[in-house]
C-alpha cells in the first residue's frame, strides 16, 4: 500500500526525517515530528514488511495529533485495501476534524469508487471543485484526475485534466503522461515523460513509465535501457526489474530474463507472478523440473478462483508431458474443471498433448468432442488447426485454416499461422497474402513464429515488403 512515490523514499529529505526518528527511537522517544513526516515514516515502514511497525506509529501520531487528517486518512486506506471494509473506511474518515481538508474530500471521493459509484464520486467532486478558491483549483483538478487514474476511469480522468488551466505544471504533466499510456498513447507518452525525465532525471517513476512506453511501441532495446536507468537509481525497484525482465524475454533472451525475474521474486515473494514468470522461462530453457518447483509455489500464491491459475495448469502441464509423465500431466488438467474457464480450449489442449506424445487416436476423440461441445465454434476449430500445424502436419493445418477463412471472410485471427502453413507448402501468393494481414493484426505471433526468415529485429510490418523483393530476386520463396 504506497501512496507516497518511491522516489520520496530515496530523497535526502525523507531520510533526514527517517533518521532523526530512528534516533529518537533508539534513546526511548517518539520524535518530535509533524503527522504528516509520521505517516510518511508509517508507511515507509509499511512498504518494507513492517505492518506492525507502521501501525504502532499510525496510534502513536493519533494519540499526540487526535483527529489529524494524514494518520486517519492511512487507516481509511488500509481499510479499503487490505480490509476490503468501505464501512471502517467511512468511520475513519468521518473521524478527521477539518472537514474542508482536500484530502478529506479525495477520501469521501475514493471510497465512492471502490463502491462502483463513478457518478457520484464525479457529483460529488464537482461540487467541492466549484467550492475551492480559484488558486487552488488547478490542484484540486490534478488530484481528481490522479485518483480516477487510479480507479481505471480513464474518460473522467481526461475531463478533470481539462480543467486545468496551467499545462505546464509538472503535476499536471504527470497525470496527462499516466491518461496517455493507458489510452494507448504511446508516442504521446513517451514525449511527455521524456519531458518529465529531462526536469527529473533521478526518477524510478518517470523511467519505469518510459519503458513501459518504448516496450508497447515495440522499442524493446529503448525499453531495457531505461529499465537499467531505474535500477541504478535504486537496484530494489520491482517494476524496472520486472521491465528490464520483460525486456529480455521479448528479445528471446531467457536465460538473463531469469535472472531479473529472480531478483524481481526475491523482493515479492508473495506475487506468484515472479513465480509464474521464473516458472515460464525454465520451460522455454527446457528445465522442465525447474519449472514445476515453480509453477507449484505460484499455485499456491494465487487466490482460489483466480485466471492465473489456468495458464499456470497449462504450463505446468506442458512440463510433465516433456517428461513423459503423461498421467499427471493429465490430472493437473483435471484442476481447472471448477475454473470458469473455456473447457472446450481445455481439451484442445488435452489434444494437443496427447498428439505431441504420439496418442493421435486420443488426440483425435478430444479434438472432436470439443467441436461437438461447442457447436462447431471457428475459435475452437482454429485452435484444433494449430495444434495440427505444431504437430507437424502443415498441409493437413493448411486445408483446416483454408476452410475455416473461406467460411468466414472477416476473421483476422490465425494468419500467422496461415502463413506459416502456405511457406511449408511453398504457396507464394497466399503466403504473402496472409504475412499482410498477421503483420497487422498479430504481429508478435508473426514474429514468434517467422522470424527466422527474416532480418534480426526487423519489424513484422516490414516482412511483406522484405519477402516481396526477396521473391522478385529469386523467383520463390
């Protein structure tokens, strides 16, 4: 639960307070500090495994500033994020004397959203908005913007940001940066966190974003080096190890991705993604016993109900028919049949396990009951089609996906396989045909699958254009 930056945590300023309440500590006092440097102090605590710590300090503020804002405001949020109580959330809120606090209002504000009233939180702002001096307006609308961010309301965001008149206040930049990058902004984005970058260069924040930006824009090398920029600001900061990781794993470096993955896991070792992640690289580096240690500590990290767990039973059971343990491989399967999933996916890829370890007539009975199960569904008859392509059978896969596009014209799913199909069988026209439309609609699947024919690190969009000259030249593929 961080609300301050983690960047505050690494400033001088915070550590001078840090230490002279740690000083304080050591000689039996509680230092002489302000509610608001406490709370910071409660919650540096907090970010570091010290709840009990954190907690004792958020009583000890209250008890020398009764009805303080910054103390009761913590525990109003620790209601809501770990309690999951808005009940608590209120009382406490309730509790800070300054009821013209704009934080009071953000907290009035915030436990509305978490409620699901997006409406009324928006009401209710507006009106504190109308409420505020013309000074502090522009302020207040960054504040309500940040906070819709952070509730994944992005349109009521961008109408709060509005509202500012001075665009070119940090702050403001900030949230404007944050509303591009969800939106899919990414040029957008990495401008304007550059800009931040060039008045902040020792943000973790500012970089972390950045990378996030160049990695969705296919920049991935751009992405691992602001990654690096963030890890050497502060070798502990979680989410640019994860980048960095995710980085090197979209380059097909799997073997250094491990190791970030590992340090990143080391620092949440309550996150089964670390051990998803750990677990999904020792699968693509054929360390299939590595992989189930680790997919087995990600099963029991996440909540009962949870998606993850279907990828992790996939994975996992991808593993142990590498090892020719095909019965467990099969019960592993068997836990996602209270998971609200796609179970007609479920024995597709039963099937597909099966035909890899040579039991094609088994392969062949799951393949069709799930056709049956699901009304002939094109989705599953195209899953079953790559299966057929994987196992080797291009021209069998071939005449399934030739089938499937002819039937539906509008389908844009699968074509990187279809291309994939069309080269093995030297099918030039449709071959360039299908690179087209994968390049627009699929690209990572396209270079997953293809890259190989082409220049190290060209972009997928380029592989048309590339394969044309290429067959001009030569006169075939």
């Amino acid at each position: 639960m961080s609300y301050n930056s983690e960047d505050y945590f690494l400033s001088n300023d915070f550590k001078t307070v840090l230490k002279k309440f740690e000083e304080s500590e050591s000689e039996g006092r509680f230092a002489m500090l302000d509610s608001d440097e406490l709370v910071d102090i409660a919650e540096y605590y907090y970010n570091n495994g010290k709840a009990d710590k954190a907690g004792e300090i958020i009583e000890r503020t209250l008890s020398v500033y009764p009805g303080s804002s910054a103390p009761l405001l913590f525990k109003a949020r620790l209601a809501l994020m770990e309690d999951k109580d808005t009940a608590k959330a209120e009382n406490f809120t309730e509790m800070i004397e300054d009821k013209t606090d704009s934080e009071y209002f953000y907290m009035k504000a915030e436990i509305l959203l978490y409620k699901g009233k997006t409406e009324e939180a928006d009401t209710y702002l507006k009106k504190k908005f109308d409420e505020t001096n013309d000074e502090d307006k522009d302020y207040f609308a960054i504040d309500s913007a940040a906070l819709f961010i952070d509730y994944e309301a992005i349109g009521k965001a961008e109408k709060w940001l509005e509202l500012c008149e001075d665009t070119d206040l940090i702050d403001y930049k900030e949230q404007a940066a944050r509303i591009s990058l969800e939106n899919g902004e990414y040029e957008k984005s990495k401008r304007l966190y550059n800009e931040l970058i060039d008045n902040d260069p020792f943000s973790t924040q500012y970089w972390n974003s950045l990378a996030s930006s160049q990695f969705f824009t296919n920049n991935i090398e751009d992405s691992i080096q602001s990654s690096e920029y963030s890890i050497a600001i502060n070798p502990k900061n979680t989410a640019a190890l994860l980048n960095k990781a995710n980085g090197l794993y979209n380059l097909g470096n799997y073997q250094e991705a491990l190791e970030y993955y590992k340090r990143y896991n080391e620092l949440c070792p309550n996150d089964e993604n670390g051990e998803m992640l750990i677990g999904f690289c020792n699968l693509l580096l054929e360390d299939f016993n590595g992989a189930i240690e680790h997919l087995a500590k990600a099963e029991k990290l996440t909540p009962p109900k949870s998606a993850s767990l279907i990828d992790i039973y996939k994975d996992w059971a991808f593993a142990l028919c590498r090892l020719g343990k095909m019965d467990e491989c099969m019960a592993v399967l068997d836990k996602t049949d209270n998971l609200d999933c796609d179970h007609n996916e479920i024995l597709v890829y039963r099937g597909s396990l099966l035909a890899g370890s040579g039991r094609h007539e088994d392969a062949r009975k799951l393949f069709t009951k799930a056709l049956k199960d699901s009304d002939y569904s094109p989705k599953i008859f195209m899953k079953i089609a790559i299966t057929v392509y994987e196992s080797g059978d291009s021209a069998l896969a071939y005449k399934m996906f030739k089938s499937l596009y002819d039937i539906y014209s509008d389908m844009t799913d699968g074509y990187a396989y279809f291309a994939a199909c069309c080269y093995d069988l030297g099918k030039t026209d449709e071959f360039l045909q299908s690179l087209e439309i994968a390049a627009k609609h699929s690209p990572l699947e396209l270079k997953t699958l293809l890259e190989k024919l082409f220049p190290e690190g060209m972009d997928p969009k380029l592989y048309h254009k590339y394969m044309l000259a290429k067959i001009k030249r030569k006169g075939k593929i």
